[in-house]
C-alpha cells in the first residue's frame, strides 16, 4: 500500500511537469507563470512553500516535546501573523510594485526600487548560500520517515527525492510547481486531519489523551504539575521568539515573497488571503498541536539517542498501515512543495540576478532558461551533499539548520523590503547595513555558538534579534545617510498613485 500511493503520487508529479512544458519556454514563463496565476494555486503555493518537513518532523516534534500543547501557539500564529497578515500587508502593494518595476526577484527589486545594481548582487548571493541549508534540512525530515517505513538508506532517499523535484521543476517551472503544490495542498489538508484523529483515538480520544499529558513531568523543564497543558508552556519566552521567527520571519523570504510577484489580479488576492489563511491554521495548528501529544510517546523515544527529530517518525509508527502510507505522502508532500520552491527561487536569482550582471551579460532569453535548469541541477546536488554531511556530524536537529537559513535571509531582507514598499525615505546604504548585519549574526551563531551567552546559542534567538535590531537600524542609517534621487522614489511610488475616473450612473443633486 506506501508503495503503491507513492508510485501513484510520482506519476501525479511528473504528468504535471510535463503538462505545464508550454508555460516554461521563455524566462517570464519559467519563473513567474507569467502573472497569471489565481488565488487557490497561489494560496496553496504559499502555504506549501511554507510548512514542509521541517514544520512537520523537525519544529513539530522538538517544541510539542519541549512546550506540550502550547506548542500550538506557533501554529496559531503562522496563521494569522504569517499568512493572514502578510497577506494584507504585503501581497497587493508587491505585487503592483514588482510588476511596476519589471522585477521577477528579490534581488531585482532591491536593484530597481533603490537605484543599486550593488544590492542585486549581494542579495543574490546571501540568497543562494542561506537557502542551501534549508534545503537540506527538508531532506533530512522526509528521510527518517522514509527509513522507519521502508527500511531504506539515507542517502538513497535523498537522492529519489532530489530527482523527483528536478524532474517536474526542469520541465514545467512556476506553473508546474504551482499546481503541484495544490495538489500537494489538499494531501497536506486531508492528511494531517486523518493522522490526528488517529492518533488520538488510539490514546483513548482527545479528553483521555489530554489527561495523560497532564501528568507527565520532567524535572529538567519544569516542576510544576500539568506543565505541558498549561496555556503557555514551561518556556513562553522561547516561545514568544519561535512565534516571531517563523511568523514574520516568512515575510521576507524570497521564496515565500515571490508567490504575490505571480498572482493575477485583485480579487485573487482577496481571495487568496481567506484560503492562504485557512490552510495554515489547519496544516501549521495541526502540526504542532500533534506534536504537543510526543511525550505521550516517551517509552519509545529516545530524544538524546536520536534527537528530536526521531519524536514525529515514532508517533506515526504506531498507526496502521493505511494512515502510515497516508503520512509518508504528506510529509513527502510537504517536503517537495517547499524544495521545489526553494530550488526555483535560488537558481532562478543567482543566474538572473548574479551571472547575467557579471558574466552573461548578452545572455539572450534562451541561454537564459538554460542556465536556470543548469544552476537547478548543480542546487540540488549541492544540497544533497550538505544533507549526507549533515545527516553524519554534529548538527542533527532539522531546526537549527532552519533557524540559521530563516534567521540570515529574514533578519537580512525583512527591514529593506518592509520599509522599502511603504516608505521612500529608505536608502541602499541602510539596505546593505541590514545585510551585512544579519548575516554576520547568524554566521556567528554557526561558528562560535558554544562561546556566546545562552540566549543567542539559540538560532531561533539570533533570527529574532536580527530582525528586530534591523527594523530600528536601518531607519536610523537611513536618516544619517544621504536621502535617494527623489526622481528614482517618485517613479518606484508612482505606481500607488495613479489617477482613474470612476463613471456614475445616477447623482442626487449638484454634489
């Protein structure tokens, strides 16, 4: 049955690939679907991109074991801080503006609204790097899965699944993983409600299951009683810092950011608000409120053994085989929607936004595309690599290496971007402040974790701080540096004020 429901899922995945060939023959088309992409496809590519095996088996298991049911707060705000607000905030006012601009990437729009061929550069390439790790961090939730079903090598996983994204990614680009990210979509919805109630109902129902968990302690958290289903956990703090990363942290990922570039109109925003909405308050609240349920599982989990990313893997063992083979779908799911998006994101820039600024520069559309499947091959084995080396050192938890690609790209980009769509006062020099800084932070952290204070040993911790301390410096900088050509501000900002004349049918009255 797993075998047969993922033969059946790879055909699904590939057919598509295949189908969506006309929409990738030109770079427009590859990258962006060409703007026209509607509400469900892109509030499910969002939500895709967004929560994948690392949500899943990584973030699910450590802080549902860590923080118990208050673990679901996360969730919570994923949804409305993540989706719901960044919706509102950002989608209709990037997708005017990128359009305005001409900007297909991250890096193009740093470029054309600050006037800076500099900044596309370094974004670019902050971009490549700090999306490599992430990357590898889907692969090693989905191959721990794979291993307790099927008993495969690690290394084989990685690899079958590095081919399967390639595959479809290379045929069909955006358009392509759009819609299997619906697809995608749906198996995530279905699947995570089907596995819950599962889970409960072989540990006596929600109340029973509840009233266990209220009476496991660990001294080494928390002695007080009933800890892990008090309302905010043994750790609200922490917690505080981990809603805050993995909720505005998704506001400035290239990846994430790009989905609004691609959306067709204005009523599909609208729309795509409510569903993108939806999907996150099921997929991400789902997750972390079955990850609250881990200690439960404490006789047959050895966290310091195997860390916490064998917790998710465990609790799924238990389940008969149907609902096993469902889950193995969903994290696949989860997984290659998300690596999909992050293979398209990072080839597609570097070759946009970093060869054909140095080294390609007659590069026509043709040469172009090629290029971008090239660099999608040479992501994907550069991120299997680091994946295997990962899998056989010292860095075992699937969310430290999430939390130092989340903390690098958001505490780089979430100012310059945020303030550079509402505020015309910004400047490049205030941009580069924000880069500089938050990759240092984070490559810090990487380094020297060991010798600096607890608090910042936390990668989730140093993401936080580099966010927040960019939101306040790169006003600052702005004001102490010179301002920008008010020509080059007025012509990014003049797509906000255009004039249209509205006709009415009837008047009452002069007024």
């Amino acid at each position: 049955m797993k075998i047969a429901m993922l033969l059946v899922y790879f055909l699904v995945m590939i057919s598509v690939g295949i189908y969506c060939r006309r929409h990738a023959t030109n770079v427009h088309g590859f990258v962006l679907g060409g703007r026209s992409v509607g509400p469900w496809f892109t509030a499910f590519a969002y939500g895709t991109s967004y929560f994948s095996a690392v949500i899943f088996v990584g973030y699910a298991g450590q802080f549902g074991w860590r923080y118990g049911i208050s673990a679901m707060w996360i969730g919570i705000g994923n949804a409305l801080l993540g989706s719901l607000l960044a919706w509102i905030v950002l989608g209709r006012r990037t997708r005017i503006i990128t359009q305005h601009l001409n900007a297909s990437t991250m890096p193009q729009f740093f470029a054309q609204r600050f006037h800076s061929p500099s900044l596309r550069l370094g974004s670019s390439i902050i971009i490549f790097i700090f999306l490599l790790p992430y990357s590898a961090s889907l692969y090693n939730g989905l191959s721990r899965l794979f291993e307790m079903a099927f008993d495969i090598n690690y290394a084989v996983c990685i690899i079958t699944m590095s081919l399967l994204s390639g595959i479809y990614i290379i045929l069909g680009g955006y358009m392509a993983t759009a819609i299997n990210d619906f697809i995608q979509g749906i198996i995530m919805l279905i699947g995570i409600i089907a596995i819950i109630g599962a889970l409960l109902s072989f540990q006596g129902g929600f109340s029973n299951a509840l009233f266990e968990l209220s009476h496991i302690s660990d001294p080494t958290v928390s002695s007080a009683p009933g800890i892990f289903t008090s309302f905010f956990g043994p750790e609200p703090l922490n917690l505080l810092s981990l809603i805050f990363l993995t909720s505005f942290g998704s506001w400035a990922l290239p990846q994430m950011v790009q989905k609004f570039y691609a959306i067709e109109s204005e009523d599909s925003i609208k729309k795509g608000t409510v569903i993108s909405t939806i999907f996150a308050c099921i997929v991400a609240g789902g997750s972390y409120f079955l990850g609250g349920f881990g200690r439960l599982f404490s006789d047959q989990v050895d966290v310091a053994a195997n860390g916490y990313d064998s917790i998710v893997p465990t609790m799924l063992s238990n389940l008969p085989t149907f609902f096993m083979a469902l889950a193995i779908v969903l994290v696949l799911s989860a997984s290659l929607s998300t690596l999909s998006s992050l293979v398209l994101t990072s080839s597609s820039t570097i070759v946009m936004d970093f060869c054909k600024q140095t080294f390609t520069k007659k590069a026509n559309d043709k040469i172009q595309l090629s290029l971008i499947r090239l660099f999608i091959i040479l992501f994907l084995i550069f991120s299997t690599i680091i994946a295997i080396v990962q899998y056989n050192s010292n860095v075992t938890f699937i969310a430290q290496l999430m939390g130092i690609s989340w903390g690098a790209l958001s505490g780089a980009f979430l100012a310059p971007f945020l303030y550079g769509l509402y505020w015309k006062r910004t400047t490049s020099a205030a941009c580069w402040f924000s880069f500089i800084s938050a990759t240092s932070i984070m490559t810090i952290n990487l380094l020297f974790r060991a010798t600096l204070p607890v608090f910042f040993q936390s990668p989730v911790n140093c993401g936080v701080f580099a966010m927040l301390f960019n939101l306040v410096m790169v006003p600052l900088v702005s004001f102490l540096t010179s301002p920008p050509e008010k020509e080059v501000v007025n012509n990014a900002f003049s797509c906000y004020e255009k004039e249209t004349t509205a006709h009415l049918k009837d008047t009452l009255g002069s007024n």
